[in-house]
C-alpha cells in the first residue's frame, strides 16, 4: 500500500504519477512471481479519510478476490513484457 504524506482524500497529479512510478518499481520486485500485477485506488478502505493505493497478485483463490473485481484498477503492470519490468 503506498499512502500519501498528509492526509487527504485527494493529491496532487504529480504525486500521484510518482506513487504510482514507485509502486510499480516495488511491486514488481514483490510481484515478481505473478505475470501481472493490479494497482487499484482504496474503494473497500476501512479507513477512508486519507489517499492511498493497494497492489494485487490478481490470485482467484484469494479471499477477496470479489472484492478485488468490484475495485476500481488504476494500473495493470505486465511483468512478462520486457519493457515493464526494465527500470
């Protein structure tokens, strides 16, 4: 999860561009074992008065897999394409 340094429910598009850079930069080191990997905004958050981001594998077996279909993606990160995973 990468959360914004203020709490806000909105950031700066800058900011966002760069969560989102630096989040795809880790989670394909996290998600290195997976094909791809989901960026999604925080629709099911149980904290809901601040700006964050959460990554999923997109494993069907999880739990909330559901939930994870119900969320609004931001980003789909392929880790099989060569210029993806080059940093």
């Amino acid at each position: 999860m990468v959360v914004y340094k203020r709490h806000e429910h909105t950031i700066p598009y800058k900011a966002l561009e760069r969560a989102l850079d630096l989040f795809s930069d880790i989670g394909r080191k996290v998600f290195s074992y997976a094909p791809k990997f989901v960026i999604m905004d925080a629709t099911f958050a149980t904290i809901n008065d601040h700006w964050h981001l959460v990554g999923t594998d997109l494993d069907p077996k999880s739990k909330d897999f559901d939930q994870i279909l119900a969320t609004r993606w931001i980003k789909v990160v392929d880790n099989t394409i060569e210029e993806e995973t080059e940093s």
